[in-house]
C-alpha cells in the first residue's frame, strides 16, 4: 500500500508539470512573451502556482545562452521547481535542402492545449520516429491526422494554405507562420486524412526547437 500511494504520488507531480521549448534566432531570443503567456496558462490549468514573474524568467533564460551560435532552451515548471535546460542548437543543413521524413503512428493528445512535462502519447510516437530515423511523427486519430507529435501540421494544394485549429497545441511558431501567411496566400482551417496530406501539393511543419 505505501508503495501504491508512494508511485501515485510521484505520478501526480510528474503530471502536474509543463514546460516551453524556446530558442533564438541570430542570438536572440524568440517570441518569449507569447511562450511564456502559454506556460502560465497551463500551469494555471493545472492548479499550479508559478513562483516567477515574466521579467525575472527572461532575465534567467537570456542567462543561459550561448555566446555564440544558436541556443535551445527548455524551461520547465512543476509543482517543486522552475528548472530551464540549455544547449547549442543548429538547423541541420539537409534539413534546409532536402526537407525532412515523418512516420504515422496512432494516438491523439489528452488535453491538447496543455504542454505538459508527462506526454506519453507523444514521447512514445516521437522516441519510435527518432528511433526509426524520420523528423517526426503524425498521430493518426481515426484516419485524421490533426499534427504530429512535436510539430504542427501545415498543406498547400491549389495555392491555398490548410491548417488544423482544433484539438491540437496551438504553437508559437505556427502562429507567427499564420500571421505571415495571411498576406500571401488564402488560408483554411481543416484537419486533414492521409489521403489529403498525399494529395497536396506541399506539406511543412513548424515548431520552435
């Protein structure tokens, strides 16, 4: 019994966590307020207190980065600490040039909005892609394929861009690339099946690090 309420407890505060993925462009640090603003808000949906305010959080974030090249940084909150990770980060060249492959794998997200520290469905998916040597990984719900398990999903097909808007993470990223995208080209929201992913002319994903 006091192994069950020992591992329930322990579970909880893995659960009661969620954390933001930032990074900087040219050595500055990329959309913090916005990532920041999210990370409150889960840890406000998730009945969590966050013992910093936004200044003193950017000032430790801009701490640790590097002094040359990229940084990728990881700023966690749970029930016991504010932690951030840091790490020199840098686009892969292929990447740019020959774009990247992504994998399917069955699941959806619980509870989308949040981006919480115990992710299961999307560790899972993500470990199994890495593993297999793809980017990334879809999560197929029932044939849709609303994003992938660290990126959001985007498709162009007869000059219009498609983009899931519901039961998803709401990315920073994406939001930038929709607010750029608008004065090009029109825009849908629309959750896709594999067969329309297969069928466009275009598909990219977006995510901060």
């Amino acid at each position: 019994l006091s192994i069950g309420l020992y591992t329930a407890t322990i579970m909880k505060i893995i659960e009661c966590g969620v954390f933001e993925t930032i990074r900087t462009y040219r050595g500055k640090l990329f959309a913090v307020p916005a990532h920041l603003q999210r990370l409150r808000q889960g840890a406000r949906a998730l009945g969590l207190a966050v013992p910093l305010s936004n200044t003193q959080m950017t000032k430790a974030l801009a701490a640790q980065c590097r002094t040359s090249g990229e940084t990728r940084l990881k700023i966690s909150l749970t029930q016991a600490s504010v932690a951030i990770e840091s790490k020199s980060w840098r686009l892969p060249r292929r990447i740019s040039t020959q774009g990247v492959a992504v994998t399917t794998r069955p699941g959806k997200r619980t509870r989308p909005s949040l981006k919480r520290i115990d992710r299961p469905t999307e560790d899972v998916a993500i470990a199994w892609a890495e593993q297999h040597g793809y980017f990334d990984a879809l999560l197929i719900d029932q044939q849709a394929a609303p994003e992938c398990a660290c990126s959001n999903l985007f498709f162009i097909h007869n000059g219009v861009l498609y983009t899931p808007n519901t039961h998803i993470l709401l990315g920073i990223t994406r939001s930038v690339v929709l607010q750029l995208a608008k004065l090009l080209l029109p825009i849908r929201f629309v959750t896709p099946t594999i067969t329309q992913l297969y069928q466009a002319d275009e598909c990219f994903l977006t995510r901060t690090g």
